[in-house]
C-alpha cells in the first residue's frame, strides 16, 4: 500500500488575503482610470509633441532658370507688365497670372481652408486655375510641377496675410499638385535663395529692375486714372495706355544690368565687385534710361484732349493692401464701377507701402536703441559702451534714412518725367503724427495706422472730397482702423468716409452703398464749383471759350496749380482760367438779350 503525502488544506486567512488583495487591486486600477480621465477633461495628459516642420521642396536652381516658368501676381496688369519685362531684361522665362475672378474665388474655397479672408481665396485659386488651365492645353501634373514655380510675398504679424503660403500649398495638394515649387518673399526676412546656385538670384540688379518697375506702374496707372474722366474721346486713355505700357515693357526688356568693363576689372584686382556695386548704383540715380522713355510716354498721353470743366468728386482709394490695389472681381470692379457714376479715383500708389514699411524699421530702431535681446542699458559711467551704442544706432538709423530720401527722389524722377501730372509720396512722418492719436503707429499688421493717417490727410489737404476705403470681410487690422474711425469722422465733421468690406459675393449691396455715400461728394463738388464761379465773377461759357481760344489748355499735361481750400479739378481750373484772364485781359464776349416791343 502506497503512502503519498496530503496536500494541506488553504486555511481561512489565506482565502481572506488573496480577496482583498484582488479588492485593492481593482480599486487601484479604477482610480488610475479615473485619474486619467480626470487629467485628459483638464488637458494635463501627457501628449507627444509633433512640431511643424515646414514641406522639403525641390529648389529651385539656376540650372533651370531657362527652361523653368516664374509665375507671379497680386499687382494691376500695369505693374505685372512691367515687372514681367524686368524679370525677361534679367534671363527670366516669366508669366504673370490672370485679374483674380469669382471662378478663382470659388476654386480657392473649394481646395482650401474654411474662414480665410478672400484675398486669399482669390490669389491662391487664381494659381490653381492657371494650372489646370495649363493641363486642359495638354501639360501633365508632374510636367507643370517641374516647369513652373511661383514667387509670392509673404508677412507675419496679426493678420491672414501671414499664413498664404500654408494656403498655397494645402490647395495645391488637394488640387493635385502637390510638389508644386512656391518661392516666398517675406515683408520680415526676405528670400531664402542667397546661395549662388539659386534659381531666383535676389542682387542689386533684381532689386533695382523691380522696384523700377513698380514705380513705373504707380505712376503710369495714376496719371491713366487722372486723365479718364475727363477725356473728350471716351476708351482714348486706355487705348494709349496699352500702348505706354507696352512701350515701357520692352524698355525694361532690353535694359542690361550696368557691369564693369573687362579692361577695368582687370585693374581693380579683387575690388572689383565692391566698384560693379558702387557703378550700378551710381548708374540708377544718374542713368536717364527711364525717365527718357517716360517722356516719350508723357508725349504720347498728351495727345488726348480733355475737358476738365467736367465737374468730378475725386474719391481717393486706402484700405487693405490687395483689396486697394487689384482690379477686378476681388473689390468688386470698384474703380471702374466709380468712374461710371462721374467719379475721379485717386489710387494708392505701392511705393507708399515700401515707405511705410522703411518707416517701420527706423521706429522699431529708435524704440528699441541700445537693447539687445535679453540685456539692459549700461550704466551711465560706462561711456564707451553706451558712445558704441549711439553709433550703432545712429549709423543704423542713416542708412534707413538715405533709403528713404534715394526711394522717394527716384519716385519723384519719375512723376516729373510723366509731366507732374501724379502726386509726390506722401511724408510717412507726417502721416505718422496725424495718424498716431487715434491709431497707434506701432501696431503691426495690414498697412497699420496708414489707413486712418491717409484718411485724414487727402481730407485735411484738400485732395480729395470722399475716401473710400476698401478691405476683406472680416480682416482684422482694416477692422480695427474702422473702429478709430468713428473718433476720426466725429472730429472732422465734413470728412466723407465709406469702409466698404469685400468677398466673393455682394457687388450689388456694396455698390448701392457706394452711390449713396457718392451722392453726397457729387454735391459737394458742384457747390465748391459753383462758389468758385460765382466768386470769379464767370459763367460755364465763359470758361470754354477761354479754353477754346487757348488750346494748350486741353491738354492733359497742362499745368493746373492747386488752390488752397479746393478739391476738384473743375474748380480748380475755373481759379487759373480767372487768373490767366486777368493777366491777358482777356474779357468774356457775352450776348446781350434786347427786348422787343
């Protein structure tokens, strides 16, 4: 008989242990639970951090600048023709894109973000609509992507404007595209194509070809907007602007950049990039090659006659920088719409922006004199240290300042060279101190104070009489500066000032409100004509024979000087034509009505 030993029996607190250890460890699991529930309600779980890292592009380098397409836009059909020839008179194959429509409104809706402002949704299905156009005509997805890029600007700061290029590229990927080449030129940084190897190379000759070109195309598009409404011969001005314009484009087209000769290099050894730099500069501000052509464009618009005793309310233009500046769907067609309703339009030239943007730079400068990130001011027995830093400052501060003084006389050559007949720039510090009160100029984003600052100086300077001031809906720095407005309005109480806000749909609301707030500056503008009439002492009449017997006068190019207190060009007129006859005395042949009977 086997004996095998007897397992013990488990006594009563072993069974009681292991029950409550069971009990503890659920309660434990369930309080982990909660606790993680707890802290993901209040955002305190610990996530992994996914930082965005901006798409690797293909560069864009210069062996494919002759068989790569840069596209650009943004600006009037003017400055891009320009521009276009700049870039071609560079060894650039460029192409400049279609006016923003309503279908490029709706295509930049369907492959981009919700909420954007619509000059996003213009600019960015603008581009996307040029692509599939180009593959309706037989280009592949991956032949577009390969022979094409696109050269934008970019910013940063409190406004949309700062995340285009994100929108760009998200389109372009959902519209197929992906891969797609966007070169962005940043308001703060500038482009990252410095290498040598880059396919847009950014030197002194590209600054220069372009800002030329801009400055031809404010200046241009300005003197077209002055003589329009008063031309006797309607579609004469736009007919001759093609023309100028296309003149102007070859002009640009065929300009070398200024080099040293081979002869001179050779004696300048290793100065002689330092001496190309210095000759090419010299050669802008002494070269006529401009200003040459643009007298012979001078020549060309005035061959147009104009009646200016037309009676016109100018309605000068401010606003958000694209919405103020594009010409077609995306204000809603408003300058030409104006122009149908008897108005003037005086346009905002882009050159103000670039000296607004100078500006900024030598505020940011003084406000910030002497601080380095994370430092303080040394202490005042320290004169050496604090002498470096007025120098630093002050050398800073003086090549900003020969900057702006270089720009403006450069704008102002070229204002002379069109006849006078465009308005000078306008002083940023001027603008600045009228701004400033109700806006404060140190506020970043859009055109900051400008809108506000412009607003009262047209008014105040008597050069316009109603500013109109257009901007996306919902953009956030123009909202702002309609808020300052009401200070500014309830101040200046014969100031007419209209904000209008622009989308993709809405042209019959905003141009009703338009004529409303237009019917006010017609008023306006024929009391002031009438007054002056009757403070000179003549009739309608009188004026147009006067002007019939001195041809001269129906040139768009004649002289009219401005009289203080007036706005209107008409008024003006009837002021020169009252001096004039004065010093010929020329006296006015009226009829004089015999009763009979």
């Amino acid at each position: 008989m086997s004996t095998q030993p007897m397992e013990p029996k488990p006594s009563p607190m072993t069974g009681l242990v292991q029950i409550e250890s069971s009990i503890e460890a659920i309660v434990r699991q369930r309080v982990a639970e909660e606790r993680a529930r707890l802290e993901r309600e209040a955002g305190l779980t610990a996530q992994e951090v996914r930082h965005f890292k901006r798409p690797v592009e293909r560069p864009f380098t210069k062996d494919q600048r002759g068989h790569t397409t840069l596209l650009f836009g943004g600006l009037t059909w003017k400055h891009e023709k320009l521009i276009h020839g700049a870039l071609e008179g560079l060894g650039y194959v460029a192409e400049c894109l279609p006016t923003p429509n309503v279908a490029a409104f709706q295509t930049g809706k369907e492959f981009g973000n919700n909420g954007q402002c619509n000059p996003t949704y213009f600019t960015v299905g603008n581009l996307v609509q040029y692509l599939q156009h180009l593959e309706e005509q037989g280009l592949s997805k991956q032949e577009i992507i390969d022979r094409y890029v696109f050269f934008t600007a970019g910013a940063c700061g409190p406004c949309r404007f700062g995340m285009y290029e994100a929108e760009y590229r998200l389109a372009l990927r959902n519209a197929g595209f992906d891969g797609f080449r966007v070169l962005l030129f940043q308001q703060s940084g500038g482009l990252n194509q410095a290498e040598a190897e880059a396919g847009l190379e950014m030197n002194l000759d590209f600054f220069l070809a372009i800002l030329n070109a801009m400055n031809c195309g404010d200046v241009l598009n300005e003197v077209a907007y002055a003589i329009r409404p008063f031309e006797v011969r309607p579609g004469q001005t736009d007919e001759t602007l093609e023309r100028v314009v296309e003149y102007m484009h070859e002009v640009f087209r065929n300009k070398q950049p200024w080099r040293v000769g081979d002869k001179l290099a050779r004696y300048l050894g290793g100065f002689k990039d330092t001496a190309e730099y210095i000759g090419k500069f010299l050669n802008q501000l002494r070269s006529d090659e401009y200003t040459g052509a643009l007298e012979r464009c001078r020549d060309m618009f005035d061959s147009i006659e104009v009646d200016r005793l037309r009676v016109k309310p100018i309605v000068k233009i401010t606003g958000e920088f694209w919405a103020q500046t594009t010409e077609g769907d995306g204000n809603f067609n408003m300058f030409r719409f104006l122009e149908r309703e008897g108005a003037q339009v005086l346009v905002e030239p882009v050159g103000t922006w670039i000296m607004y943007m100078l500006h900024q730079v030598v505020q940011k400068y003084r406000d910030f004199k002497g601080l380095d990130e994370g430092a303080v001011l040394p202490p005042l027995w320290r004169l050496d240290k604090r002498a470096k830093i007025e120098l630093d400052y002050r050398t800073k501060v003086a090549k900003l300042k020969l900057a702006e003084a270089i720009f403006r006389r450069e704008y102002q050559r070229i204002v002379d060279a069109l006849g006078g007949l465009a308005h000078p720039l306008v002083d940023q510090y001027e603008l600045q101190r009228m701004g400033h009160p109700f806006y404060n100029s140190r506020a970043g984003g859009g055109e900051g104070h400008l809108e506000v600052a412009k607003n009262i100086y047209y008014s105040n300077k008597d050069l316009c009489h109603m500013v109109l001031s257009l901007k996306p809906f919902g953009c956030m720095p123009s909202t702002q500066s309609d808020g300052a407005q009401a200070a500014v309005v309830s101040l200046y109480k014969d100031m007419i000032f209209l904000p209008i806000e622009t989308s993709g749909e809405g042209e019959i609301n905003a141009h009703s409100r338009v004529q409303m707030a237009l019917g006010e500056a017609k008023n306006k503008a024929k009391r002031e004509f009438q007054e002056v009439l009757e403070k000179t002492g003549l009739t309608l009449d009188d004026c147009r024979a006067f002007v019939d017997a001195h041809p001269e006068m129906k040139r768009p190019m004649y002289k009219v000087p401005h009289h203080k207190g007036v706005v209107g060009v008409a008024a003006n007129f009837v002021l020169h034509i009252a001096e004039r006859m004065k010093r010929e005395n020329w006296v006015p042949e009226r009829k004089v009505m015999v009763a009979v009977g």
